[in-house]
C-alpha cells in the first residue's frame, strides 16, 4: 500500500494532527482537508480539481541517486 494521495502531492502544505482530528491542509483547503475528501480520495475521478480549481499534482521524484548496481 502506498502513501496517501495527498501526501503525494506538491501542493500539500501541513501534515495531519490525529489528535485533534485535523487531516491537514493544502493549497486547495488551506484552512483543513474536510474528512470526507481525505477518506475517499483514492475513490475521486476527477483528483485534478480538488477544490477551488485545485487538485492533485505528483510531486516530482529525485532522480538524482545514482544507479544500484
């Protein structure tokens, strides 16, 4: 299972607090992610407009690191 899909994104900004209940913010809900997007994300079909005409953008990987031999 891999990370949540808005822990995959560059327009993330604040990690999640459990204990409050807060599941972070972004530049799409930069005052909180409501609970119903972050639960069921990965069921959207359209993530490329999260709010706001904001949504999912991949975060570029390194490909920096050299080679495994």
């Amino acid at each position: 299972m891999g990370k949540h899909p808005c822990l995959r994104c560059k327009n993330f900004i604040e990690e999640f607090d459990l204990q409050s209940g807060e599941f972070g913010r972004c530049k799409a809900f930069p005052e909180k992610i409501p609970y119903d997007t972050f639960a069921h994300m990965e069921l959207w079909d359209k993530p490329e407009n999260c709010n706001n005409g904001i949504g999912f953008e991949p975060i570029e990987q390194n490909n920096d690191e050299p080679a495994q031999q």
